[in-house]
C-alpha cells in the first residue's frame, strides 16, 4: 500500500526502493502487478500444473465425476507420474477450484452420533452383502452384481468376494473366500438380519445356516433390529470398496480381474492405513498380524446350481468355462451342480437326468471342456445332417426346371389357357339319337334324285352316284 501510495505522489521508483528498504526490481513489479501481496512465487515449477487439465475432466459434472474421491484421483495421478503429496494435492484441489459445486449434497445429511464399541483381537468379523449398481453386461449377472465384504474390526483389515447372487450356497462360498483372504476364523461372526442367516422377524439363526457354523466353529450374532452402528467396520468398509474400487472400475474385466484387481488394491491401499490402537499407531496389516484366528476347514459341502442354456455347440457356460453335453439338448435350460470342495460339477436336465460330469477349472479361465465322446456323438450328427453319410450333399448347380404341375398352376394363377387340348368327342351317342330318323331322310332323297333308291344308282366314271 505504502509503495503505491508513494508512487501516486509522484515518487520514482528508486526513491521508493530507499525508502522502504526493498530491491528496486521488487517495487517494479508489485507497481505492474506482475505479483500479488501475502502470494509468494514459486522458485521450483508447479508438479500438479501438467495434471490440472485431467483432474478437471475426472471431475467434471457433465462428463466425469464430481464426487470421485480425491484419494482415489490422488492415486490415479500418482500412477501418471504425479510425485507431490497428498496434502499438497487437495491443497491444489482447493485452490483451483477444480472440483464442481454439488447443492443437493451441500443441503442434505447432518451430524451423526455413535459410540464406539470395544473389539478384542480375534473376537469377531462383521459380514455384509453390499449391492453394486451397473454391473457389465458382459458378465451375464444382470442390473448388479454382489460383494461379500468381512471385516475385523479391532485391526481393520477387510476383504470382499464378487458373487453373482445372494442365496445361501453363494454366501457360504463367498465366506470361506473372504476367510482365506482375511487369514482365519475369528470367535464370533456378525450379520444384520439377512434372510440366508437368521429368521428376519425373531432374528434367530435358521437351521441351515447353524449347521454352516459348526462347520466353522464361530458363533453367530444377530444385530437386533432398529438399531443401527452395530456394524459400523465392514459398513465403513462397504463405502471404501464401492467408492476406491466399484466406481472407477473400468469396462471389459472379466469378473476374475475384476476380482484381482480388488484384491490388489486392499493389500496395496488398505493394509496400509495408519491406526492408533491402545494409543500406538501401527499399520492395518501390523494389526491383523496380531489377531488370533483359527485356522480355516475344508469348505462346507453347500451345493452351488446355475440353470444356463444349452448352446448350438451342445455347450454350457458355468463362471466363465464352457462344459461340453451330448448333442440334442440345444435351446433347452439345464442346471449346473457344485458341490463346495469337490473338484467335479454335473449337468442335469430338468427331470433330474445327468447329461455329463466334467472336472471342473479354474473360474472364468475362458477355458472349452470338451469329453471325447461327446464330440464324436455331435460331429456324427451334424455330419449326418449335412449328408456326409449318405453320398454328400445335394448339388448346387443342377438344372431343375419348373414342373408340369407347377406351370399348369402358374397360369392358373395368371388368367392363360396355353397349352390347353381341345376336348375329344365321341360321336357314337349323336349317331345313336340319329337312327330314328334315317327312312325319313331317305325318302327326301330319293324324291330330290327323280325316285331311284340310293342303293340303285350307279356310280359315274368319276365314282360319283
């Protein structure tokens, strides 16, 4: 204010320079405008400057995703080459102004209380189905897919199983997945009230599912009803998995790269959250490493069934491998059994009749089962069909003109009579009817011949009477 005031009064900027104490290139520029005061020049080139024009478009209302979560962007730009900070990032963020205003957001929401509940180590693992919007048309599993998420809430660790429905043979299977991955079983299992796992009303745990934990040895726990937070590790953990991974999840996966995909990002990303346990910080992974779990069983023996179309190629798709059947069964619905911990699966028909049994591979390998004599059944079909057996097929080029019956009927069609025979007359009736009256036309003749009979006249020497 004061180099500006000086100047307005005629000052040079020399004289100003001195008499405030300052470089005269300084007073020249603030003089331009070349800077701006309480704002110091960088010495060192902006690194979030070459990554201005991505985030904007990550974040654009009309085009990207104005509620993309500046730590996923963070680690989207850090894989581009960004080698600044976190908080520099959002400080950048902030300052540009780069991401939109959301007024529905802004107004809606308020301030939640909750309490926290003490967990022990290993004391329990909190489960919940999270629904997941738009899912791939390529995957075949229809509108949304389903992730089983578990989480150990004394360390935080949490781990989630994409499954193509929430039926009781899938959530089992998935249970035994997230089990492998968290690295055990923990005392006692948590659901909300989940159809597959307790009576919704009384909250008590059907008989299916009681057998299901025996098997595990882990007790279960019912949340009680109206009364929410009871869940609040793997809820938490549900909102990082839809937003971290679901949202940016790009087009094409498999649902098995899918699947690795998330599994990397929890070992890369969330193993690595810093946690303030018993007032020491420690890492989410230095924490799990001190949960005592059990080890896991074999799987339980729940039977998995899909009911897929058998294709042309006398073909069944079962996660992502086709299995081969006997031919004749093309169009028609089958059902696909796997019973958990069995290496073989079985095609049945609808009356119950195993069409084949094949070792089940790898999920969604993309791998073609194909048994020997199954092949033979088709290739003699289809080549029975075409003719092969029976001296080849019919000849394209051969000369097959219209017949007969189909020309007569063609110009029917067209209103023509060509080729039409006269109709043949028998004249012995016309002569039968004639005989009556024979005397009479003899008598007239032989009056217009003078009188002499027709039997008496002689012929001329022309052979005429």
């Amino acid at each position: 204010m004061e180099a500006h005031a000086l100047r307005a009064r005629g000052w040079s900027i020399s004289a100003i320079a001195r008499h405030l104490g300052r470089d005269r290139k300084t007073i020249r520029t603030y003089l331009n405008g070349q800077r701006t005061p309480g704002q110091r020049s960088r010495s060192l080139p902006d690194p979030f400057e070459p990554f201005i024009e991505y985030c904007r478009l990550r974040l654009d209302t009309d085009s990207g995703d104005p509620h993309l979560w500046a730590t996923t962007l963070f680690e989207e730009i850090v894989e581009l080459g960004y080698a600044g900070g976190y908080s520099s990032f959002t400080r950048a963020l902030r300052s540009r102004k780069l991401r939109p205003f959301c007024e529905r957001c802004a107004s809606a929401g308020g301030p939640v209380e909750y309490v926290i509940i003490d967990h022990p180590p290993g004391a329990e693992t909190q489960w919940d189905w999270l629904e997941l919007p738009d899912a791939p048309e390529t995957w075949g599993w229809g509108a949304s897919a389903h992730l089983l998420v578990g989480a150990l809430p004394y360390s935080g660790r949490w781990r989630a199983v994409l499954a193509e429905s929430e039926d009781q043979p899938h959530l089992i299977e998935a249970l035994h997945q997230v089990s492998v991955r968290l690295g055990g079983v923990s005392a006692r299992w948590r659901f909300d009230r989940m159809a597959t796992v307790c009576h919704p009303g009384s909250g008590e745990v059907t008989a299916s599912f009681a057998a299901v934990a025996k098997h595990y040895g882990a007790g279960v726990d019912v949340c009680p009803s109206r009364r929410g937070w009871r869940k609040g590790s793997v809820e938490k953990a549900n909102h990082s998995a839809a937003q971290r991974w679901w949202r940016t999840l790009p087009d094409g996966l498999s649902p098995a790269q899918a699947q690795r995909r998330l599994d990397a990002w929890c070992a890369r990303s969330g193993d690595v959250r810093i946690r303030v346990i018993a007032g020491t910080k420690m890492t989410v992974a230095t924490a799990a490493a001190r949960e005592p779990l059990r080890p896991l069983a074999a799987p339980f023996p729940a039977v998995l069934e899909t009911t897929p179309i058998v294709t042309p190629q006398a073909l069944v798709a079962f996660r992502g491998n086709f299995y081969s059947v006997p031919p004749g069964h093309a169009g028609q619905r089958v059902t696909v059994r796997h019973r958990l911990g069995s290496a073989v699966l079985e095609v049945v028909t609808a009356r119950g009749t195993v069409l084949a049994r094949h070792r089940r591979e790898v999920d969604h390998a993309g791998a073609l089962i194909r048994a020997d004599e199954h092949v033979a059944a088709l290739e003699a079909k289809v080549l029975a069909a075409r003719g092969e057996l029976v001296g080849g097929p019919c000849r394209r080029k051969a000369r097959r003109p219209a017949s007969a019956a189909a020309r007569a009927e063609a110009d029917r069609l067209a209103g023509r009579n060509v080729g039409e025979q006269a109709p043949v007359v028998d004249f012995a009736a016309y002569a039968a009817a004639a005989r009556p009256l024979q005397p009479a036309a003899d008598a007239r003749r032989a009056s217009a011949d003078g009188g002499v009979p027709a039997d008496a006249r002689t012929p001329d020497s022309t052979g005429n009477p």
